[in-house]
C-alpha cells in the first residue's frame, strides 16, 4: 500500500484533535493521581493536629506563603492560629512553632521525637544520604559521632592545639578590613571567609586551591539546601528533580567535592607513612588525622 504526501497530510491532520484530546486526557490523569496521592498522604496523618489556615487541593498551604518574606508571613499567620500552627506544604504536612513556650517543649521537654531531620534532595545528597552528625537519624550512629566530636575532634586538648589558628585568621581578617579604609566592606563575606578557612584549616591542616573550589561548592549546596523546591514537598514526584535540573546540579557537586577530600584524605595517608600529621606548624593531628586514627584502630562500635 502506498500514500503520497498529500494523503498522509490529511490523515495527520484528522488525527490532531484525537492526539490533543488524548494528551489532555493523560494530563488529567497525573493530575489526579497526584492530588489523590497528596490527599491520602494527608488523611493518613494520626492525631489531632493543630489549628491552620484552609487547604487547597494538591498544593495545601503553599498559597498562604506567598506574598512576602517566609519569616514575616508565619508570624502574621501565627497571629491568627496560635503559636503550634498546622500547614499542609504539598504532600509534607508540617507544624510551625512560633512562640518561646512551645520552643521549649519542642526542643528541651521533647527533644528525641523531634531529634529527626526531614528528608530533603540536597541534604540526601550532598551529605551522603543523611550520614553526617547534622541530619543523620536520631540513634546509635548519631550517638557514635557526637561521642567521637566530643571526645576527640572537639576535646579540649585539640580546641587549645588549634588557637593559633583562629589567631592567624583573625590577623588576616583585620588587615582585609585595614586595607579597605574608605571602601565599603561585605562583611558577611569576609566572616564567612574567616570561619570556613579556619575550619578548614583545622580539619584539613591547610588551605589549598581545591579547598577554596570545596568551599564554593558547599556554600553552593547550603543555599540549595536552604532554599524552597517542588521536590521537597512532593517528593513521590521522581521527575520534578530531572525536570528542574537540581539533581544533576547536586551531583556534579557532590563528585567534585568527593574528589577533592579524597585527594586530602590520600595526602594525610601518605603523609603518616612518612611519620608526618597534618598540621606542619603545630606537629599536631588536624581533624581528619583524628578521624583517620580511628577508623584504622578497629574500635569503633559502627565501622
């Protein structure tokens, strides 16, 4: 059978509203599959929960953000709803504390129930699924790192080894300042400068030009962290992390900062085949000779 161009011209065309009307039809469908996701996420919430503005369909209270600055907005809103506030951010339903009393409940009478961190893209990501004493899950492993920072990254001993650093940086800091008499000054900046290169310094034992490229990549990460994505707050949604771009952003930053600390993490190794520690002004073990201790001593209760 054959057709010549202006026969499959035709049949194209007749075809044309059959393929908007199915193309409709499967949007509505995901459409639908969503909100009936988001309302059964919703419904299966326990408990009476706090007082909060009314929901929309799908998006919850994300409307109710709109409008002005997040922190101004909650607190009009808190006005009306009371200081323990109920809102619905897309399929993550969340309580907003906004008064010193309710604080306190949450973060001193009641701290293990909320010792827990949401789950977020760039946090998954960035700090290897929740491994880091920040966001790692409230437990055993959480207990090991704060037991390892208080008594060997953060003991007093090693506070006191690292002063001449903070010196050090302080004097930096305050010529950058001199040398600026008369110009205005991104203070913000400069103290950034000033902790990230101290803490660097400490952990790594110096700075480098992959240090100063690690540290743009975290302060990268940190307002990705920090900032508001669709994928957080519909994170059933697998796609909205590839349509955005964020998940491919995240990972190439996470490989370039994996490949920098391998190369600190392989320097220190070598040097401590040489009889060398990581701080070369002090002779004493920065943070990741710390850590590096550890892991070869084959005493920790989680490996």
């Amino acid at each position: 059978i054959s057709f010549n161009s202006s026969q499959i011209s035709r049949m194209e065309l007749e075809l044309l509203p059959f393929s908007l009307s199915f193309l409709g039809l499967l949007l509505l469908f995901f459409f639908l599959l969503m909100v009936w996701k988001t309302l059964s996420k919703t419904s299966k919430i326990s408990g009476k929960l706090p007082p909060g503005p009314r929901k929309l369909p799908f998006i919850g209270n994300i409307h109710n953000l709109f409008g002005g600055l997040p922190h101004i907005v909650l607190r009009d809103l808190a006005k009306k709803y009371g200081p323990l506030m109920h809102l619905q951010l897309g399929e993550v339903s969340t309580v907003i504390v906004s008064s010193a009393e309710m604080a306190k409940e949450v973060l001193v009478t009641h701290d293990p129930v909320f010792a827990n961190r949401p789950d977020r893209l760039a946090i998954n990501i960035m700090w290897y699924d929740k491994q880091d004493m920040i966001f790692t899950p409230y437990g055993d492993h959480w207990r090991q790192l704060r037991k390892i920072c208080i008594m060997e990254l953060l003991s007093n001993k090693n506070v006191r080894s690292f002063s001449y650093i903070r010196k050090d940086e302080i004097m930096k800091l305050m010529k950058s300042i001199r040398s600026s008499q008369g110009v205005p000054v991104n203070v913000t900046e400069m103290f950034f400068r000033y902790a990230t290169f101290m803490t660097c310094r400490a952990a790594f034992g110096t700075i480098s030009k992959d240090t100063e490229t690690m540290i743009k990549c975290l302060k990268e990460a940190m307002v990705l962290a920090a900032g508001f994505d669709a994928a957080d707050v519909f994170p059933s949604l697998k796609i909205l992390p590839l349509i955005s771009g964020l998940k491919r952003k995240l990972i190439k930053m996470h490989d370039k900062m994996d490949e920098i600390l391998d190369d600190v993490i392989n320097q220190h190794k070598l040097n401590h085949k040489s009889g060398k520690m990581g701080n070369a002004v002090s002779g004493e073990e920065d943070l990741i000779d710390v850590l590096l201790r550890l892991q070869e001593s084959g005493n920790l209760q989680m490996p």
